[in-house]
C-alpha cells in the first residue's frame, strides 16, 4: 500500500469515527436527500452528472485501481457512464454531518449493471462510502468517494 493511500483511508477512518459520534437529523436527512439527487443525475446525465457533485479537489478510491486525486482526474475514468449499456445505482443507508456542520457522510450499497461482449447482462454489487464539505456559497460536494465490489 502506497504512503499516498495509506494517509487518506487513515484520514477517512479518522472522519468517519469523527463524524460518527455528531450526527445531526436535520443534516443527515439533506445529505441523505443530496446522495439520492447525486445518483440521479449521474443516471441521467452520464459522467458529466456524476462530476457535477464533485469538488475541484475531489479524492476517488476505485476498488482494486490507483487513488484519483483531483476532478479532471476522475473524470477521465468516468466514460463509462456515457455507455447506455452500462447502469450505476447507488442507495444511501445511513450518515452523519460534524457538529460545525462543514463536513458530512454518506455511506450506503450500490449496482452496477452492464452488458459483456456477448450482450449478456450482468450485476456488480458493492458498498459505498462518500464524505462530503460544505462549499463557501452554502452548497455540499462529495470531496472523498471510494466504494468496493462484492460479487
């Protein structure tokens, strides 16, 4: 494991537990409501929807590939959600939002459903965990999102 992942899944775990024991309802409901709207637009608008919640400064860790550190990073991996084969729902379970309500979580399962080369469909399934920061003008982008594939 490179010091680069390392220091972000540590300052991940260190959010997470941060933000666990801060919960605020009212928060959690909005950014419960934003997770919904954020994979709706990536349903409807492709890649671009899906970079659309994402800050400048935006962290991705893809399960099994390399840390993307940056939006225009990410969003070269993101064509794949241009593919009108290819379909990412993603279901949010639970979060939190830090009691100086600046930075919250998400967290949740998700589906990827896609064809293969013989057009036969098939289904991913996987977890999913995105922190969130309160921008300057009041709105929330997902600033770390990584997730994980199950069968």
């Amino acid at each position: 494991m490179t010091t680069k992942l390392w220091l972000v899944l540590v300052l991940a775990a260190f959010l997470l537990g941060a933000l666990a024991n801060s919960q605020s309802p009212d928060g959690t409901s909005a950014l419960m409501k934003l997770e919904r709207e954020f994979m709706q637009a990536a349903a409807d608008h492709g890649s671009q929807g899906y970079l659309s919640y994402l800050a400048d400064d935006a962290v991705e860790l893809p399960n099994g590939h390399a840390v993307l550190t940056g939006k225009a990073e990410i969003g070269k991996t993101m064509g794949f959600l241009d593919n009108p084969d290819n379909h990412l729902f993603w279901t949010p379970a639970g979060g939190g939002i830090s009691s100086c309500g600046d930075l919250g979580y998400t967290y949740g399962s998700y589906e990827f459903r896609s064809r293969d080369r013989d057009g036969k469909l098939g289904s991913t399934y996987g977890k999913y965990a995105t922190i969130w920061r309160k921008q300057k003008e009041g709105s929330w982008k997902a600033v770390l999102d990584m997730g994980n594939a199950g069968q």
